[in-house]
C-alpha cells in the first residue's frame, strides 16, 4: 500500500496506463514539475501536489500496464495498490481523471478483451463508478488523433456510454497535455466540483 498521502479531506486523483502522459497533465494542471525519470513506469509511487490551506491535494497514481523490465508479480502488486488506494480514499475523491492515449486506446482495448478478460481501462472505468467516484476520462495526445468525433465514439462505445460523444462532456475530456490544451478536462472537472458544491477549488482547474 501506497504510504505517502499527506491527511487531505479533498482529492482529485489520476489514474492511467504507463505512459499515457499522466506525467504531463499533472505538470500542466499544477505547473509543478516532479521527478519522473522519463522511461514508462517510472513513477511507482503516488506524486501528491499537496496543497495543505485548502485541505486538498492532487494525485497522481502510478502508471499501470507494460512497463519494460518490470517483472509480471510487480505488475500484479502495482495495481491492487492503486485498488486498494481508490477504494480507501473513496470518500475523499471527489473526481478521479482516468488518462488514457487518444492514439492507442481502442487497439488496447480491443486486444484486451476476451471471454475472461476486461481491459484495464474498461475495469477501471467501472470500478470508479462501483465506488461512486465522479470519473472524467481524459484522452490525451489527440494531436496524434485525426478522426477525432470518430475515435472519441469508439471510446464511448467500449466504456458502455451510447454514442455520441458529445453528449458524455462531463466524463470524455479529449486533451493534448503536451500543449497545455486541457480546458475540456478542467471544464469537467469543475462540472463535478460544482455538483459537490466545492466550487472553491475552481482555481485549481
Ligand atoms: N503527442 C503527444 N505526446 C504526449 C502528450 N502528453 C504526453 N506525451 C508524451 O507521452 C510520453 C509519456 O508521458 P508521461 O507524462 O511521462 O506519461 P506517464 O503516464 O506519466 O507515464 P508513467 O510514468 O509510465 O506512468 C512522453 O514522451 C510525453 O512527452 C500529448 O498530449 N501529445
């Protein structure tokens, strides 16, 4: 279990698959920069932005899924650690942003999914709904996207919302983080913030 997490009543957490770009947007949505080594699954601790006089911090989940020279049983342990820390911090997680690759997440999905088998990103999506956690899915790196309307209806039809996307604002935030072009995620996340009446934190977003 993940021991870092500073005593804050208010969170929003990301979480994602190694390599996503979770990195990036945590840099672009606090403009703090933290230590990811650069190579995919470097971050295996949670990086907090902890902001202790608004009670609120901002994590960012390590990354789950192929991660080179990471062995299968670290892999296991990596994620029911991100499991037990979404379903501890629950009540404290008033949005979770689900960062997925815009380019690469219907071709992992897909390859993902079998008659025992449900794709990270799919199991994800559900277990953040089971813990009644108010979820946005950040599909980052839509500059490598062209058939954006497309792709973005493909994602809503594997995560069991009907198409079209745009009626799903509040939980399909299309991004490029490397560019700093989130305003549809923070959009969403404000949504949120504002049906839990916690409009006090909109500078954060
Ligand atoms: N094209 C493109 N690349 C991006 C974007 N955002 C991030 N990247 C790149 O994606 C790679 C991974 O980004 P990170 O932010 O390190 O990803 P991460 O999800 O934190 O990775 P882990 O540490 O493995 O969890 C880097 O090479 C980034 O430059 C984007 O919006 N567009």
């Amino acid at each position: 279990m993940f021991e870092t997490r500073p005593d804050r009543e208010a969170e929003v957490a990301l979480v994602g698959r190694s390599n996503v770009g979770k990195s990036t947007l945590m840099r672009e949505l606090t403009g703090h920069s933290f230590d990811t080594g650069g190579s995919p699954g470097v971050t295996r601790e949670p990086n907090h932005y902890d902001w202790a006089p608004e009670d609120f911090v901002i994590t960012d989940l390590p990354g789950f899924g192929f991660m080179s020279g990471v062995h299968e049983d670290h892999r296991e342990q990596i994620k029911t650690d991100i499991v037990h820390y979404l379903e501890e911090y629950a009540d404290n997680i008033l949005v979770a942003v689900l960062v997925v690759d815009g380019k690469s997440v219907i071709d992992i999905i897909d390859r993902h999914s079998g008659p025992d088998e449900i794709p990270y990103d799919v199991e994800m999506f559900h277990f953040l709904r089971e813990l009644d956690v108010p979820t946005v899915v950040a599909v980052n790196k839509m500059d490598k996207v062209d058939d954006t309307d497309e792709r973005l209806n493909e994602l809503c039809d594997r995560l069991g919302l009907l198409p079209p996307w745009k009626q799903w604002q509040e939980t399909i935030a299309p991004i490029t983080a490397k560019r700093g072009q989130i305003d549809s995620l923070n959009e969403a996340v404000r949504e949120h913030l504002h049906e839990q009446n916690r409009d006090d934190l909109f500078k954060f977003f």
